[in-house]
C-alpha cells in the first residue's frame, strides 16, 4: 500500500544518502512494491551520472555521490559506459562547416547545397546541430539499452501473489520455483526470449486478531517468515470499530519503534473491514515478540488509540 509519492528530490537524497535511515527505507520499500517509483529512481541515478561527468555536482554531492552512490554493486560500472559514450561524442561531434563550390554536384543534392548556400550561417549551424543532436540521441538510447541489459534494475519493482484467505494463517505462498513445476505441462512450452527474469520476492499473508499480550507460549500468535527477503503482508480486522479519517500502524519490538505507517485507508479485505500494512522481511528477528498498534486519526486531527496486535516472529 502506498504510503506516500517519491519526488525526484526525495529520489535525489535517497540515491546520496542524504535521507535518514527511517526515510531510505521507506524509499526503498516504495520503489521495491511500486513501478512508477522504480522508473523514477532510475531516472534520478541517470541524471546524477551525467551531472558527475559534466562536473554539475556541488562538492558536497560530489563527496556523496563518491562514498554513497558508487557503493552500489553495478553503478561505478554505469559510471564507465556513461564515460564512454561521452567521450565517443566528444571525438566524433567536430564537423567541417566550410560550404564552398563543389566540383561536381549529383542531381540528388545540388537542391540541398543550394540551399544551404542562400541560407545565412545561423540557419547552417542550427541545421548541422539538429543532424548532431538527432545522431547522439540514438548512440545514448542504444547505450543505456546495453547498460540496462548488463546491470539490471537497482530494486526489484515486483510482487507475488498472496495466499487464499481459506489457507492457514501462518502458511507463507507458493514460491516461485514450487509455482513452476506444480503446473506441469507448461514447463515443457518454449520459454520466451529476452532479459532474464528476476525473482520476485515472496509475500505471506497474515491475519492478527487484536488483544492483549498472550500469557503462554501456546498461545502466541506466531509468523513465519522463511525468506528475508519478502514482504509480510497484513491483515488488522475493524471489527465493530469507529470509522476515522485515516489511521497509523507502529512496529514495536520489545517497546522500540521498529517502523510507523501512516495515512492509512480502511478497506474491504481477505477477513472483512480493516487495515492492510506491508512490512519488509527483513526488518524482523526470529525468536522475537512484536507489537502493531493502530490509531485511528478524526478529523480534527486528534489521535486516537484503536487496538493492539501482539505476535512472534519465527523462521
């Protein structure tokens, strides 16, 4: 669930680190489940390239983009081909712009030299930098088109589909292996051609029931979270609830704020009305005990606590 839009200044900071970590993680998190965020990024790390080699960056952001931004696994490699290209059209963008007398002119462009001829040098140099501009354009296109071929995307902008809400609560989804050969003869079709495939991160489903801490072991509501690198997705029912403007989840761990969501919609889910939040896996320890507590926010702007969901981690 979006939180809130990245603009190309929050893309900016978050590409030099100059967010905090709370806010590189909800970047990160955004441009992990959205797609227009993902090609937003994308667009800030080009844009940081070129203003690198054109020596655009102020010595602060210089200093950034060194120990931050090329950190990165695959950038400083963006960084040489970027280069590259560069200097190729530094070479090759020196054309003659002497119009003389041709000894011998082919039918086919005695009209165009013509041309050119009765036309004054300004209108000369802005036709020869129209062919310029046209011929560079294709040589960046062509490229990036390499580059993005050889690197990949920075973060994966895909999602799996979530259990049925029928399946066991703490049952996590088919993985995408698992997914390919239970439909069996499709495995034997061709497989299509192109960039290769990344796999998209697993998404489990959880509904948690609101209450107190639970008094035994037994009876604590546990998650399973086998992979680190998914998103647990869930569910906090309204049952009987008011109805706010908009609502905020807080992550605790042992009563340190893990995360907070904000803006929040209520909505029709899998287990009725409620609330729907998606956590990174990663940000979760096995073996340990968490706490989701949701407020509702009137219209006045007043916070008021709602419900408390309590449950523990497991692999």
């Amino acid at each position: 669930m979006k939180q809130q839009l990245v603009d190309d200044v929050a893309a900016r900071k978050f590409l030099l680190g100059e967010l905090t970590p709370e806010e590189q993680g909800d970047v990160e998190e955004q441009g992990f489940l959205d797609r227009d965020t993902f090609a937003l990024i994308q667009a800030a790390e080009d844009d940081l390239i070129d203003e690198f080699l054109s020596g655009d960056l102020s010595p602060n952001e210089k200093q950034r983009f060194e120990k931050h931004f090329l950190s990165t696994p695959g950038r400083y490699g963006d960084v040489k081909v970027a280069k590259a290209l560069q200097k190729y059209i530094s070479q090759n963008a020196t054309p003659s712009l002497a119009y003389g007398k041709v000894a011998s002119e082919t039918p086919g462009n005695s009209f165009l030299l013509n041309w050119l001829n009765t036309r004054s040098s300004t209108a000369r140099l802005f036709l020869v930098a129209a062919v310029l501009l046209i011929g560079v354009a294709g040589v960046w296109l062509v490229a990036r088109m390499l580059r993005q071929q050889q690197n990949g995307p920075p973060i994966q902008a895909h999602q799996d589909n979530v259990r049925s809400p029928a399946e066991p609560r703490n049952k996590p989804t088919q993985s995408p292996v698992e997914s390919a050969n239970s439909q069996g003869s499709d495995s034997n079709q061709p497989k299509p051609r192109g960039l290769p495939r990344q796999p998209a991160a697993p998404t489990y489903l959880f509904v948690l029931i609101p209450g107190g801490p639970a008094r035994s072991e037994d009876s604590t509501t546990k998650v399973r979270l086998p992979q680190a690198n998914g998103v647990a997705l869930f569910e906090l029912p309204l049952i009987g609830k008011k109805s706010y403007r908009s609502y905020r989840a807080t992550l605790e761990r042992d009563g340190t704020v893990v995360r907070t969501l904000s803006n929040l919609k209520a909505g029709v889910l899998s287990s009725g009305r409620g609330i729907e939040i998606r956590v990174p896996a990663i940000l979760f320890e096995s073996e340990q005990n968490y706490r989701i507590l949701l407020s509702g926010i009137s219209s006045d702007g007043t916070l008021h606590e709602i419900s408390a969901y309590y449950f523990q981690v497991t692999n």
